[in-house]
C-alpha cells in the first residue's frame, strides 16, 4: 500500500509475495463467481433486447396491414410515358381510367434586353480605340492564303474591310446593327470553305474580329462572328462595363421585388444577376454572350409578363432591360375525358382526384389506376419475414445453449405466435379462411418437432388477391379485430412497448439492470475488503521478519559473547 515500506523475505527467505498473492486468490473467487453471474446476466439482457428488435419489427408489419397501408395500394400508369409522367397524391384516388389530350405545354416567359450591351464599334476609328472587347494587335493574318498587314494605331476597320476586299476573293462587311463582322465569298456560286488564319500570322485580328470558329454556310459560302466584337465580359465592374457614372448606387425592381446596387465600381454584372436570382423576383437572370445580352426567364411559367420597373440605380435602362423584349409564356391546354382545360404549369394536380401528372408533350395518353398487387405481396412477405425472424430468434434463445434457455416467458411469447399464425380468425370474408388458403405455408416438409418457417408462394397469393382482395385482407384484418395482424398489433404492442414487459426485463432500469447493478455493488464492497486484508497480511509478514530480523541478531550477539567468554 502506499506509504508502507515492504521488505519480501529479506530475513525468512519465504516468498511472502507469492505467499499473499495465492491467498488473495483464493479470497477472489467469490468475485470472480460474481462476475461470472454478471457476465451470464448481460448475454441474457442483449439477448432479451434482441427478441425485442425482432418483435418491434413484427409489431411495426402487422400495424401497416392494419392500418390498411398495405391492402389499400394503387398504382397509376401513364400508355404513353412520353406525353405525361403520372404519380398517386392524395388520399382516395380516382380509380379507373382517364384519357387526357395534350394540345400544348404550359411555357415561361422571356424578356430579353432590347439591345446588345457592348459599346457601339466606331468603324472610322483606329481599331486600338475602335471599342473591340479583344484589342486587335498590330501584324499581319491570313484570308484564303493572302496576307493581309495592320497597324491598330493607324487603321481603322473600315480600312480593315477595304483591304480584303480588295485583295482577296472575299467580301468583308460590319454590321452596326449586330455589332458583327461577316466573310461571303464574293462568287455568287462559290461554296468553298473560306480558310482563316495561317501559321505566320502575326495580329490576332480574326481572333478579335470573332471569326475562327464561326459555321460556315449557305451559297455563296458565308459567316459571321460567334458574338458581338464588342461583347461584354460580365466578370467585369459596372461602371466598367457601361461607363461610370451610368449605373449608380441604388435600386430597381423586377416583379415589384426590389434589387439593390451599392457600388457599381466594385460590383460585376455577375453580382448582380446573382442579386436578381437570389432575390424573391420569381426569375432566372442570365448573360448570353451570343447576343450580348441579359436574358430573364419567369419561374412561373404562363402568359404573365416580366415586371421591369427602373428605380435609382440607372441599371435597368443601361442593360436595356427598361424597355426589354418579352415573349410572353403560354398556359398548357389539355383535356381530361373531352373536358377542356387550361394551367400556367405543366404539373396538374387538381384535374383528377388523389392523382398528379406532368405534361411533357403534345399527344393523347391514358391514365389507369388500378389496385397495386405487386406493393401487396411486398408489404404480406414483409410480415411473414418478420415473423420468421422473431420466431427464430425465440428459438435461437431458448435453445439449450441458447442465453435464455428454458426462459417460460419467451417460451410463452414464441408459443402465442405459433399458434396465432395457424388460427381461422372468426371475421373471415370470402372462400380465402387461413394463410394457407392464399399460399403461405410451412412448405412441404413440416415437422412438428423441429421449428419450420413460413413460405410464400407468389403466384398463389398473386391469384388470391385478384380474386378477392378483401377476402385476403381479412385473414389479417377484418372487422371482428381477431385477424393474424389485429391480434399480433394488440399482444405485441403491450410486449414491446417502453413499459412493457421486454423492456423493463431488459432496458436500462429493468430487472436485468437492477440486478447488475447490485452485484457489482457487491463486488466493490469485497474489493474493499480484500484490499483491507492483503495489506494486513503485508503488514504481519513485515513484523514477522522484523522479529525474525531481531532474533537473528540477538542470536549472532549471544553466539559471539559465548564465543569471547570461552577464550577468558
């Protein structure tokens, strides 16, 4: 113990050490009994937990054929997926058939800026200030394998222009109105590819100019550039892009939401868009840099135009937004049975009862709802798999090596649901009496003494259920309450519920707890007083060898007087 010194036969030469550690063992045995018992208690308890799971699960099956959520099952089918997607939706469903005509779908509408918004190019000035977004570079670039040589300080597009036109068989030309450049073979009938670009090009003019990569068609052979040479780059602050002082700090609205700007000097276009998105304006902003332009797409879809009001901010005018070209949506026109109908969506939900479909396309296609056997059988063979697993569970535990061997409480639980699965219950509608009457079975090999599981057989129970469902629900559940899932939903509900006799067997304050607990108390109290004894024998078998410590010297000094006295 601490603060004791202990010398271990310095004086006996005994092994005192091992002396004490045999008869502390001997004193432990009544702990380690202890400890066995607990650890013989806690197997039980997992196992007590274990059948609970397995029972829960069980209650939980016969609940969902009880509730009618299993016998109850539609199912809704569109004959031609490609017109309209259906889906069950609410409660009691339509059932039948419905046929349904799509003459047209339901479209957003889309306002666009009613001008590009790059800056005019100015043709007559020199391309380094003409208001290309990509500044040409001085050099030269090649036009069907003729060179053509630039200066953008000097040259203006115009120039540009006159030079291929007068050197090549191209007809070069700038629209003001497209802020674009266009190439036409200048015979009528030619239809070659026009070639651009050479490897020892020096300027980078076709680049700016919008050219490589254009498509190339029509007779003459023509094309154009892919975007506005003076598109914007939307990454860009405002006053940048549109010039400071155009835009400032303010609002604007969009469907009367109101945006805000408040810094056109730090904020992009991106930031903005990202602003109107985000906002509670029901649209979708966007940047096309094919046309230079802002498009906005309602998210309600319709013939309700996009409400642009230009507040502060000067930012609807300078996008061109104040006065945006819009395409007005349409409303989706359909028919259900001949009935004519029209919505400002393409996902119907109040035309058919308990039914929601999406148009995808126009065209006619037959909506069926009819009973869903196959969600049927699923939620059937859900129950009889649980059953098999609680009952094999029980019988895994009460086996002779089981944890819970012989236990007359579960054996009573294993034996109820044993005999409840066989029973005729009393309020039976129909020829469809026992499980066995719709294919479930113990199989073909039933033997009373050993444990059998249930078996479905699909194409009987299939049958039985389109031949008469209720008759088949009622074998579960049925108005006298004593179907296979009324009586198993009752009994088990008590058996597995937080206060039921499962659960306070097995849970964290049951009798199993209780016990644990109370034998581990048991065990400290004997550790204590093991602790107790250990150091009170350490401490006899120190005064031991003091004394024996002590004798031996006394002993050395008689011998050594004896030893003096003989010699006088």
């Amino acid at each position: 113990m601490a603060g004791q010194i202990y010398f271990s036969g310095l004086a006996s030469g005994l092994d005192s050490d091992g002396i004490i550690a045999q008869l502390m063992a001997i004193e432990r045995a009544p702990i380690t009994r202890l400890q066995e018992r607990i650890s013989g208690l806690e197997e039980q308890r997992e196992a007590v937990q274990s059948i609970r799971r397995a029972l829960l699960t069980l209650y939980n099956r016969a609940r969902d054929l009880s509730l009618g959520t299993v016998f109850d099952q539609l199912a809704a089918t569109s004959s031609q997926d490609d017109v309209l997607a259906v889906e069950l939706s609410g409660q009691n469903p339509a059932r039948g058939s419905f046929v349904v005509q799509v003459t047209s779908l339901a479209s957003a509408t889309v306002g666009t800026s009613s001008h590009y918004l790059g800056q005019a190019i100015d043709p007559n000035a020199a391309l380094d200030s003409a208001g290309f977004s990509l500044a040409p570079t001085s050099g030269t670039f090649t036009i069907n394998g003729t060179e053509i040589s630039i200066d953008v300080t000097t040259d203006s597009l115009n120039d540009v222009i006159a030079r291929i036109n007068a050197n090549t068989n191209v007809t070069a030309a700038f629209s003001a109105t497209t802020n674009k450049i266009s190439l036409t073979n200048t015979d009528p009938a030619d239809t070659d590819i026009i070639n651009l670009g050479a490897s020892a090009d020096t300027s980078n003019f076709l680049e700016s100019a919008r050219l490589i990569g254009a498509t190339q068609t029509g007779t003459p052979t023509t094309l154009e550039s892919t975007v506005n040479v003076a598109v914007v780059n939307p990454g860009e602050t405002l006053d940048n892009i549109f010039g400071a002082g155009v835009v400032t700090a303010g609002t604007f609205q969009i469907n009367g939401t109101t945006v805000t700007i408040t810094d056109p000097s730090t904020e992009t276009l991106y930031d903005v868009l990202n602003a109107i998105n985000t906002s509670d304006a029901n649209v979708t902003a966007s940047f096309d840099a094919t046309t230079d332009t802002i498009r906005v797409v309602s998210d309600t879809l319709g013939s309700r135009t996009i409400d642009f009001t230009d507040g502060t901010s000067g930012f609807l005018a300078a996008a061109y937004l104040d006065t945006a070209t819009q395409t007005a949506g349409t409303d989706a026109q359909f028919s259900v049975d001949g009935q004519a109908m029209t919505r400002n969506t393409n996902t119907i939900t109040d035309a058919i009862g308990g039914l929601s479909f999406t148009l995808l396309s126009a065209g006619t296609s037959t909506i069926t709802v009819t009973e869903d056997y196959d969600a049927t059988m699923e939620g059937v063979t859900e129950f009889v798999d649980a059953y098999n697993t609680a009952v094999q569970t029980m019988y895994d535990e009460l086996a002779e090596d089981g944890d819970l061997e012989n236990d007359l409480s579960i054996r009573m639980f294993e034996s109820y649901l044993r005999s409840t699965i066989f029973g005729r219950p009393t309020g039976v509608i129909g020829d469809y009496q026992s499980l066995a009457d719709i294919g479930i079975t113990t199989g073909e090999t039933f033997q009373r003494d050993v444990l059998s599981m249930l078996e479905v057989d699909e194409g009987t129970l299939r049958a039985a259920l389109e031949s008469d469902r209720d008759a088949v629900e009622s074998i579960f559940v049925n108005a006298a309450e004593d179907g296979i899932a009324d009586l198993f939903e009752t009994y088990l509900q008590d058996v597995t519920s937080a206060t039921g006799f499962l659960q306070s067997r097995a849970g964290a304050n049951g009798t199993i707890s209780s016990q644990i607990d109370s034998l581990n108390d048991r065990i400290e109290a004997m550790e204590r007083r093991l602790e107790m004894k250990e150091a009170r024998l350490r401490r006899q078998f120190t005064q031991m060898e003091v004394a024996l410590a002590q004798y031996e010297s006394l002993s050395s000094f008689l011998a050594s007087r004896f030893a003096a006295m003989e010699q006088e």
